[in-house]
C-alpha cells in the first residue's frame, strides 16, 4: 500500500511531536512511532529543561556555560541561536499546557546542574519530560490533520537509490521521497510518500550494555541516512551520565538526576570520603564528561562497581518533595536517601554526534530535516551541557517547520517509486540469532569503546564489529524483515560510526578521551587527563 503526506514525521518525542504541530498548520501531515507514543527518551527526561528566565542570568552567561562544557568544540552561531531562541519556545510549551514548577510567589522554581553558573532549569519534579510528553501527546490527539501511527517502523528513507540509481555519497542533490514501513501489526510493508521528511527518532543507547535510554533508542535515523549516504559527524562523542542508580541487570538504568547534585548532593567513594575536588575545583558540580571519567577512575583505583551520592545533609522533606521519583525509587530498593547513601554509577545517556543538519534543521539530503538527538546542530560540541537537549530539539524543530514551510509548495510526491523489493527473502530469521549478535554489540561497545578508549581497544572493537555487520547484511538479505533484524542492522552501523570516528579524533577532548592521545590536539591539556 502507498500512502500519501504532506509532511511525514518518523519520531513522538519532543522534536517530533512539537514539529508535527507546528507544520499540521501547512499540510497533512503522518506522525510514526515504532512503539507507543509515549515510548521516548523525551517521556524518561527528569532534570528539566534550560533556558534563561530571570536575571542575574542571562543569554551570555547561558552561552559562555554550553561553550566551555563543549570544550571547544561547539558552533558558537548555533549556541548563540538556541539560547537566545529558548525562551520563546518555552512560552510555546507553556501555551501548549505543560506545567513547570513554581516558588510560593509563583515564580518559576529553577535548578542547577553540573557545569551550569546558574540557576536555569524549569522542571516539573524529577519527571519533566513525562510531563512534556504527556501534553504534546494531548495535544497532538486535537490536530485533525495528523494522522497517527504507533508501532510502525520506518526501514528505510527512500532516495534515487530505490530507483535504480547509483547513489554514493558524492551525489549532488540526493532527494528524499519517504519512507518504507513495517506496519508491525501486519508485517505489511508500505511506502509512504511525503513531500518534506522529518526524523526525530532519538539516540542511541541501544549500541551500549547499560543505558538510561529505553529500548527504541537504536539510533534508527542516524543508520538510516549513513545508508542513504548522508552526512553524519562526531560520533565519538557518547555522554555517560555520571549518576546512573546502580542495579546490575536492570534496563534501561534508572538515572539519578544531576539536579539532585545541583541541590547539594555530594559523591563520595565507598570509604565515604569526597573524592571530586582531586578532579576539578567544581567538584560534584563539574561538567559530565569530567565527573564521569573522575568516577570511572576511582572505580577502576579501588576495584569498585560504584561510588555513592550523598543527600542525607539535606532537608528530608525537602528531598522528598523535589524529587519524589527518585525517593520512591530508592525506597524499593530498601534506600531512603534521606537517611542513606545512593549507589551510583556512569552509564550511557546521550550522543552529541548525529546527523548533520544547518541552521535550518536541513541534513546534506534534500527534503530531509532532522530535530532532536539524531541530529548534530553543533550546540554540544564535544559534551552536551546538562538539559540542553530537550531545549535544542523544540528549538530546531520550529526552525524545520518554518523552513518546510516555506518549501512545501516547490515539492511533489514521487509516484514513480517502486514497492519495498522482498525477492528471494524468503527465510524467517532466527531470533536468537539477533538476540545474541545484539548482545555481543553491547559487549564490544561497553567493553571496548567506554569512558576511556585507546587505539588498541578502538580497532579490535572494529574488528569483532566487521565480523557482525557481515552475519547480519547476509541474514538481512535472506530473511524476511523484523523490527528486531532492522535494529540489530542500525546499532551496528551506529557502532561502525562511532568506532570509526573515535579512531579518527587523534586527541583528548571533551566525551573522548583517549590514552593515546590524552592532550587536545593543540596540545594543552584536556578537560580531565586520569
Ligand atoms: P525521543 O524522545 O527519543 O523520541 C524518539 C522517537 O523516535 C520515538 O517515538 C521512537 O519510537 C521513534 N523512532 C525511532 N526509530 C524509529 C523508527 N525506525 N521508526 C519509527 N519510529 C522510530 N535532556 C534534557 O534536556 N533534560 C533532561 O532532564 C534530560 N533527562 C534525561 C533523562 C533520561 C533518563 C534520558 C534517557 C534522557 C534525558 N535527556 C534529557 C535527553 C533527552 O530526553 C533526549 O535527548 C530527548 O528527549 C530526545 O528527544 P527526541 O524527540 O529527539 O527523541
Ligand atoms: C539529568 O536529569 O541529570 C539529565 C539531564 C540531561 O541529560 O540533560
């Protein structure tokens, strides 16, 4: 079956969602999501979202903080775009009923993080996102032009290629007409036929074996466009969030939220002494690629699986009303954090790499926008500033929607393309052939590609990678397509690229940190040198 839209939307996260409402004023528009809308990063973002709201802070301060947590590496126009554009699009979530919360005169109440100067973060408890989530997705269900797909699996963007040209990654002007997609209820596969394409599929923790990130986020939209042949940049740059609750086995890890730091928690070994000022003179409040690796080393000094966060100094009832999550998490794990010491841990969290886009959301492929955390503004540079994301994703979707806007009428479907080609795929797969090919992905990734990498680890990474991307291209050949073999096939990619531009980056700066090279490649030296 083909379908039709004005605008197709592969992503219910914040991007997707604030994108799909904004571009419904221009056209018809399909909003897909492999599992249920709800099933985002967006919906498990706790500390809350940055932006400039009262004075003694300002745009500069906001500006001067992402730049030196990038470490060098941010596009300094872009950082200056979306700080200075936050406020707006924070009014557009307020109009949208989102709720933050409010001091007794009913002034926003704003939290600090770890390599903020200030207080900035509007947040809704310790469960921000759940609230955005659940009122866009309010919102989203009044928008009669939208039309929603839940458990539908974008495969594959569609370009020249699927018509038989050759398409390398010299082609000008690659175009994209749509998308293929698994109607997992069915196992149908459509063609959807859009004039613009937005992806906004989220990040990537799927490559690695511990992760805040639940399931979906297999980094679909970034293997998607390496195949089609687009531009992809610094994917070397994984964020581990320092403070991951430490449970082994549980996934994704239940996240301990750098507010509570911001709030006065303190981490301390498991001698019960602080360890963080041997670091940076910020201590417990340093920027994440830095308290990370400090605590990795500590861990890997002592022969420990975890550090603790301590918030027992605080005010009990205080504790409990900001971050009532948290607190009942710990509760079922036998913890009150009033009165004990959380175990924590880094796990993966965040990519700030992805699909390159301008300034106007554009990737290198045309008609293809990209918003939220597959894509790669240059706002992070080499470490996201904590709560920066969910700000960039709502501020790069408006721009997508303006400039497809403005392009929608220069554009008309391609009802040339072909349906899906499943000649001669006639195999069913075998799941635990998936199953195991992913674990071993998660392996490699955890094992060989963490905090700390060297060139040693980096290309025997690569090696036993190479090994993975053959057994699946083949299976993926013969078998009938699944979610599960079309995930496997994306975190093995995302896996390549990161590997791949890891190697490439001969020195230490902000996320990658290396043996090898541990100074910048100017030579001073880096942000943390272990
Ligand atoms: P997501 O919200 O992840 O949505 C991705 C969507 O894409 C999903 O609907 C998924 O189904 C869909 N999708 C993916 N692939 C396909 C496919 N092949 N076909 C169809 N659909 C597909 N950031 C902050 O700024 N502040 C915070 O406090 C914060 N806390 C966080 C806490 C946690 C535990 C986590 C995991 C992240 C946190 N982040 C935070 C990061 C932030 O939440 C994410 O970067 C952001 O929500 C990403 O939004 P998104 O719209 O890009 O993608
Ligand atoms: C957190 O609450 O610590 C996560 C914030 C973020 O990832 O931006």
């Amino acid at each position: 079956m083909t379908r039709q839209f004005d605008f197709l939307v592969i992503g219910s996260g914040i991007a997707g969602i604030s994108f799909a409402l904004k571009a419904s004023r221009h056209g018809t528009v399909a909003l897909l999501s492999k599992s249920s809308l709800d099933d985002t990063n967006t919906s498990y973002a706790q500390g809350g979202i940055a932006a400039v709201t009262y004075s003694p802070d300002s745009f500069e301060k906001h500006i001067a903080d992402t730049i030196v947590a990038g470490d060098g590496h941010c596009d300094v126009a872009v950082v200056e775009k979306v700080i200075t554009e936050a406020p707006q699009q924070i009014e557009e979530l307020l109009n949208w009923g989102i709720d933050f919360d409010r001091d007794g005169d009913g002034k926003f109440d704003l939290h600090r993080e770890g390599g903020h100067s200030e207080h900035r973060i509007l947040h809704h408890k310790d469960n921000t996102g759940y609230e955005i989530q659940e009122a866009l997705i309010r919102k989203l269900r009044t928008i009669p032009n939208i039309e929603i797909f839940e458990n539908t699996f974008a495969i594959e963007i569609i370009t020249q290629h699927h018509m038989g040209e050759v398409v390398t990654m010299h082609t000008p002007n690659i175009e994209c007409y749509g998308a293929y997609v698994l109607d997992q209820r069915t196992n149908h596969i459509h063609t959807y036929l859009s004039k613009v394409t937005l992806l906004a599929t989220g990040g990537i923790g799927g490559v690695y074996a511990t992760t805040t990130n639940p399931d979906v986020a297999t980094g679909d939209g970034i293997a998607m466009v390496h195949r089609a042949r687009g531009v992809i940049k610094d994917m070397e740059f994984v964020q581990f969030h320092p403070t991951a609750f430490y449970n082994p086995g549980e996934r994704p890890t239940f996240l301990i939220t750098e507010a509570i730091r911001g709030y006065g928690a303190i981490l301390r070994g498991q001698d019960g002494r602080e360890f963080m000022q041997k670091y940076d003179d910020r201590g417990s409040l340093a920027p994440r690629d830095i308290v990370a690796r400090a605590i990795d080393n500590e861990m890997k000094i002592k022969g420990h699986d975890f550090v603790y966060l301590d918030v027992t100094h605080k005010d009990a009832e205080e504790t409990k009303d900001h971050f009532p999550n948290i607190y009942k998490k710990c509760l079922e794990h036998g913890i009150d954090i009033t009165k004990d010491f959380i175990p924590v841990s880094p796990t993966q969290h965040y990519v700030c790499g992805g699909i390159v886009v301008d300034m106007n959301a554009r990737t290198s492929i045309n008609r293809l926008y990209a918003a939220g955390e597959c894509s790669c503004t240059g706002l992070h540079g080499a470490n996201r500033l904590a709560s920066n994301s969910l700000i960039e994703a709502i501020v790069y979707a408006d721009v997508a929607a303006k400039d497809a806007a403005k392009h929608i009428r220069d554009y008309s479907w391609n009802t040339q393309i072909p349906a899906w080609d499943d000649e001669g795929t006639k195999l069913p797969e075998e799941m635990v052939l998936i199953t195991q090919s992913f674990r071993e992905v998660e392996q490699i990734m955890s094992s060989y590609v963490g905090i700390v990498r060297s060139n040693l680890r980096l290309q025997r990474a690569m090696r036993r990678l190479e090994i993975l991307f053959k057994e699946t291209e083949d299976l993926f050949d013969r078998s009938v397509v699944s979610r599960e073999l079309c995930e496997l096939r994306n975190v093995i990619s995302v896996a390549y690229l990161i590997i791949k531009h890891a190697l490439r980056r001969k020195e230490s700066r902000g996320l990658h940190y290396t043996v090898d090279y541990p100074k910048r490649a100017n030579g001073s030296e880096s942000n943390l040198s272990v």
